[in-house]
C-alpha cells in the first residue's frame, strides 16, 4: 500500500526537508501534498486523501492546533494520523497535543531516522486499529 | 544542562546548524581573525513566563549554502535569495525554540512569533548575552535579549526559577 502524506509548514524549505526525508525513509509513497497554513491543509483535504498529516504549530492563518482541532470536527477526518514537527518541545505542550488527538511529535531538528521511526509507529498503529 | 545562557545559546546555535544545514560552525575567537561581517539578519520574539527576541546575524554569503544542505540539493542549484532567506528563518526558529527548552526546561510553554527578515540597519541593539561564531568563513551573532533583564540575570544554575504566579 503507497501512503500519501500531506506536509503542513509555513517554511517552504522545511516542507522540502520533510519531502525529501520521506522519500529516503524507504515507506511506500504515493502523493505527497504541500500547504503553507491550516487553511490551506483543510482546503487539500477536501480535494486529495491522505493517510498521515505531518504539520508546525506556529503558522499564520491557521496555526497547527486549530487545524488538529478542525479535523476532529469531521468524520471523515477525525481518524486521520497527525504528527506535529515543531521546535517547541515543552512536556505540557506535546501532552495538550495528545489530548486533541495528536498522534506523535517530532523536535526540529530531527533526524530521517526519527521521521521514518514515527511513519512506521503511526502506521502501525493505524493498521492495528 | 548549560551553565549559563551563553552556553545555552552556544550548545543550540552550533547543534542547529550542524544537524539541520551541515555546517561546521564553531565559537569565534581571536585566532580566527576579522572575518566578513553579517550583513543579514532575521529577528524573532518569544512569550511565555519570560518574553524576550532572539537574533541572528550571517553574511549573505552563506545562504546559498544553508538552504541548499538543508534540503539536501547537494548540487547547489536552484538556492534563490527567497529560499536562503526562508532557511535562516527556519534556523532561527530552530535555535530559540532549542534554546529556550535547554534554559527554561521541558515544562514551560513559550510562544513564537514568525522570524522576519529585517533590514540590517534596524537590528535592535545587542543585549546582554550576544555571542559570535564563525561559519564559513564569515561571521554570525547570535544575541538574546529579555524583556525584563532582571529576569536574564536571576537565571542561574543556581536561581533558574520562574516568576511565582499570584
């Protein structure tokens, strides 16, 4: 089965670090889908499927909690496998993610091994659900 | 842990551009000499307990570079001003967000602003804990500066607390 994955980061350069650590990551792909905001990933969503969602937190428009908190909104969406890549790793910060549903968390910088580690541990958990 | 605000900025700065961009970059002294100055410069702010803006000086020389390692563009082709400008951003936001896990500790909540490009001639004035380093050849700063620098000094190993809550 390819994935398709959906990328969330005002950085253009950190969306082309992301895609290019996925591709080495060796995980099937299909598609991988860009969007600079919240907004715009909720926009994605509506036309394209994606089977995890990699998104910042601080970003303009829609900052990465309230794009988690619209997805819970759908039914379509409430499932959808979200892992946060941020710089900001406070404890209290990534254990309000998990309650809203988040399902990992990822520290910039982070490694292709960390990235690849969390696909495969989000997947799986997805598989075995 | 870091002794020492500086030696936090130090440990994050270097782990940043080692880890995300590839770069060797290293404690400037005296030994390295006069190098290129900085001549870009990208600003951000933090809020939270403490609030306070970090920034981070380079020479528009290592741009180039820097976006092309970070995407992995070992050809250094198309590295734009726009994208090498996007990268120091990036760098930035690495390194506060480092910086302030390392100093305040993994159970403070801060909030960043977006890192913004500003010209050269408005950088604010260097604060109270500036460090420089010495990355391709030229020159970087780093400076941190507090809102309140009572707050700055009163963060020691041995009174690193945050203000009580009432």
């Amino acid at each position: 089965m390819a994935y398709n994955i959906l990328i969330v980061d005002d950085s253009a350069v950190t969306r082309e670090v992301l895609t290019r650590t996925i591709r080495l990551s060796g995980m099937p792909l299909g598609e991988i889908y860009h969007a600079a905001n919240g907004a715009e990933a909720l926009r994605v969503l509506d036309e394209k499927w994606a089977d995890i969602v990699f998104t910042d937190i601080n970003m303009p428009v829609m900052d990465g909690l309230q794009f988690v908190e619209e997805l819970q909104k759908r039914d379509d969406w409430e499932r959808l496998p979200v892992v946060i890549v941020s710089t900001e790793g406070s404890k209290n910060r990534i254990e309000e993610l998990q309650k809203i549903g988040v399902s990992g968390y990822i520290r910039k910088p982070f490694t292709p091994e960390e990235v690849t580690d969390m696909i495969q541990k989000v997947m799986g958990e997805k598989t075995n659900a | 842990m870091p002794d020492s605000l500086e030696q936090a900025v130090v440990d994050s700065t270097l782990r940043v551009f080692e880890t995300a961009a590839f770069m060797a970059i290293w404690l400037w002294s005296e030994e390295d000499g006069e190098l290129p100055a900085p001549d870009t410069v990208a600003v951000m702010a933090f809020h939270g307990p403490v609030s306070g803006r970090l920034t981070l000086r380079v020479s528009s020389s290592v741009l180039p570079a820097l976006a092309s390692n970070m995407v992995g563009d070992m050809e250094g082709g198309d590295s734009t001003t726009e994208k090498g400008l996007d990268a120091l951003r990036e760098v930035l936001n690495m390194i506060c967000g480092n910086l302030l896990t390392s100093w305040y500790g993994e159970n403070v909540v801060f909030e960043l602003d977006p890192p913004e490009i500003v010209p050269i001639e408005a950088t604010p004035p260097a604060s109270s804990a500036s460090t420089r380093f010495a990355v391709e050849g030229t020159l970087a700063e780093v400076d941190v500066a507090m809102a309140d620098e009572a707050v700055s000094e009163a963060a020691s190993p041995s009174s690193r607390s945050l203000p009580e809550e009432h």
